[in-house]
C-alpha cells in the first residue's frame, strides 16, 4: 500500500513539476505555451481545440514545442486554424528533437522558427496506407509509377513490371496524392507569405527592396524543394539546420547557440527532458500539454 501512495505521490510530484518548468518557458519566451509530442493525425486536432479553448488568460503570442513523425496535411492545416483563431500575435514553433513530413508543413505556418544542432524537420512528402494498412510515402510510390509508366513510353516495360504496375498502383491513390503534393505547396506559400514572410523587406546580400512577388516566389521553391523526393533520398532523412539555412534558404533561429537565446534554450531543455523521463517511465508515446492542463497521452 504504501509503495503505491509513494508511486502516486512521485507522479503528482512531477505533473506539478511539470507545469513550473512550462511556465517558466513561457515567462522567458512571453508567450503561452503547447507541447505537441504526437502524429499529426485525428484526434490530435481535436484534443489541441480543447486546450486551446480551455486555457485561461492567454497571452498575446504562442510558442509550440512540437515533436513528431508527421501525419496529415489536412490534420496540419487544422491545427494552424484552431491556433491562428486563438493566437493573433505570434506563433512560433520550437523544434528540441524532430518534426518530419506534415509536422515540417506545421512548422512552416510559424512567424518563428527555432531549432538547435540536433532538430531536423525533413521532407513533406504526404503519407499513405498500403494494403496492409501501413502507412508509407507517399511520393515515393508516385515517383515510382512515373517511372514505370516513362518505361512503358520507350517500349522498355518488361512483363513483370506490367504485372507490377496493375497489381499494385491504385489510380485513386495516385490521383489523391497528386493533389496533395499540390495542396502542401499551396500551404506552404499561404503560410510563408503571410507570417514567416511578411517582415522580410530587404534581401539579405544585396539589400533590394522585396515584393509581395518575390515572397511568393521564394515560398514556392521551398515548397517545391521539400517535395523533391530525388532530391532528399529518403522520407525520413533529417534536414539540420544548417541545410534548413543553406539549402532551403529559410532563416532560422538557433535557440541552442544564439547567446539571447540561451536562457530560453537552458528552460526548455529542463522541462523537456523531464517531461520526456516521465513519459518513458509511465510508458505514455503523447503528450499535449499546457499550463491549465496535465499531458494528454
């Protein structure tokens, strides 16, 4: 009996824990606070309305620390709605591990985007089921068909490869994942333009002045880029920051070593980590959390 009270006594000890280390995350970013460590999959978008519009003397702007494998791009697009109705100052997304696929996508609608040596957002390639009911990469399998299909132009198409191609292409599917390589390029320059953008008025090296034009322009090559299967190799290769900066161009914020942010950088990574050690001892995959709430797992 009492090795139980203990065990719940620790775990009351460090849900209260918890909440001190988020707040003093968000008194040092002066912003409210959601950790997202979850797939960008229903109910995930349900559960994060719910403590959005449960939580209680907002603040102006929102800080997200999300963590994730990706998931749904209709799921992310969801997610930026319930957190632009609440937020009309800043949201920034904070990035201390991973956030591939649609969670690069949900990252891209943020003003900020912070991210140290070890997070890596990746490419946004839309997921699929199989057969089996796996999820796998979308583009890939699209990729795969356009090179079959280029096969059979030439005269190249070998009987297997015919038996491959009606066995296991579902033009549905291919159609599907057309529109959303489409659908996350649209995103992506909504997004970019109107908050990562939009205090972007002189280019960098040769100080011109920058058009709604140009914004629009360089929001579809990042777009464009993320979606280059050929270009990543893999649906799971990791983009650092430094290829964040130097490949896509996209300026990011180094919480890790800019000396402003180092204070932010120490918070962060005490309540993270804590929060991680407790999710592994209690055996819990999720997290949402903010400071009016437990983790939901």
């Amino acid at each position: 009996m009492s090795d139980s009270s203990d065990l719940t006594a620790s775990n009351n000890y460090i849900d209260s824990e918890l909440v001190e280390r988020l707040k003093k995350v968000e008194d040092c970013f002066e912003a409210d606070l959601i950790t997202c460590i979850h797939p960008i999959f229903a109910p995930f978008d349900d559960i994060i309305r719910q403590q959005m519009d449960d939580l209680k003397d907002k603040r102006d702007n929102l800080l997200v620390l999300l963590e994730t494998e990706g998931g749904s791009i209709e799921t992310a697009e969801r997610i930026v709605t319930i957190l632009r109705h609440h937020y009309s100052g800043e949201i920034s997304f904070i990035i201390p591990n991973h956030a591939m696929s649609a969670g690069t996508i949900l990252v891209m609608s943020g003003d900020r985007i912070l991210m140290d040596y070890y997070s890596i957002l990746g490419p946004i390639d839309p997921q699929i089921q199989n057969r089996n009911g796996d999820w796998v990469p979308g583009l890939g399998y699209l990729e795969k068909y356009n090179q079959i299909i280029a096969k059979s132009k030439r005269g190249e198409l070998s009987h297997a490869e015919l038996a491959f191609l009606l066995d296991k292409f579902d033009p549905a599917h291919l159609h599907w994942l057309e529109q959303a390589r489409e659908h996350s390029v649209d995103l992506l320059k909504e997004w970019l333009v109107n908050f990562k953008f939009k205090n972007w008025n002189v280019t960098k090296d040769r100080q011109l002045t920058v058009t709604q034009e140009m914004r629009v322009s360089r929001a579809e090559e990042i777009a464009n880029a993320l979606n280059e299967t050929t270009r990543w190799r893999s649906h799971g290769r990791g983009l650092s920051i430094m290829t964040v900066r130097n490949d896509l161009k996209l300026e990011v914020e180094d919480f890790g070593s800019d000396a402003d942010l180092s204070d932010l950088n120490k918070k962060v990574s005490g309540y993270y980590r804590l929060l991680k050690d407790y999710m592994g001892r209690r055996g819990w995959q999720y997290a949402v959390q903010t400071r009016d709430s437990r983790a939901v797992y």
